[in-house]
C-alpha cells in the first residue's frame, strides 16, 4: 500500500502478484484504515477480483467510482462512505 503524492486518489494499492482471496482482503484491510470520502485505487489481475471487489463495496456500502480492464490488469477506485 502506498500514499499517493498527486491527490487524484489517498492511497494506491497494487495487488496484481496476488491471487483469490488477497486483493479483496487487501482491499479490505486498507479501507478500513482509511477516512469516510478517501478514495482507494487497487490493481489486481486476479479474475476473481471482477466479482469479489464490486460486490464487498456494494455489501458494506461504498461507492465504485470506477472498474475498468486492461490486458488482464482489472482497475478499481472506490471511495470510502
């Protein structure tokens, strides 16, 4: 997990070496440090992630803001509410 420096996302999680079930726990442990309004980047490239990461934030009632893929690398920005 990393700060990111240009404000465009809080933090940048990059989980493309891990498999099912990491990215979305991952995901999970970062949010959880994170305030209400940040935004949460993550790349993964776990096929897994394309169900699992959209369906945790809408169980627990975050905001996707987008999710997008590209040559097997999935893109998630979720903002924390």
């Amino acid at each position: 997990m990393t700060i990111n420096l240009d404000n465009k996302y809080d933090v940048i999680l990059d989980a493309r070496e891990d498999r099912c079930p990491m990215p979305l726990l991952k995901a999970k442990m970062a949010l959880s440090k994170m305030a209400v309004g940040e935004r949460l980047c993550l790349t993964a490239c776990d096929a897994g992630s394309l169900k699992d990461i959209p369906q945790y934030v809408a169980l627990v009632g975050f905001s996707l803001l987008s999710k997008c893929e590209d040559n097997d690398v999935y893109t998630f920005v979720i903002q924390k509410s």
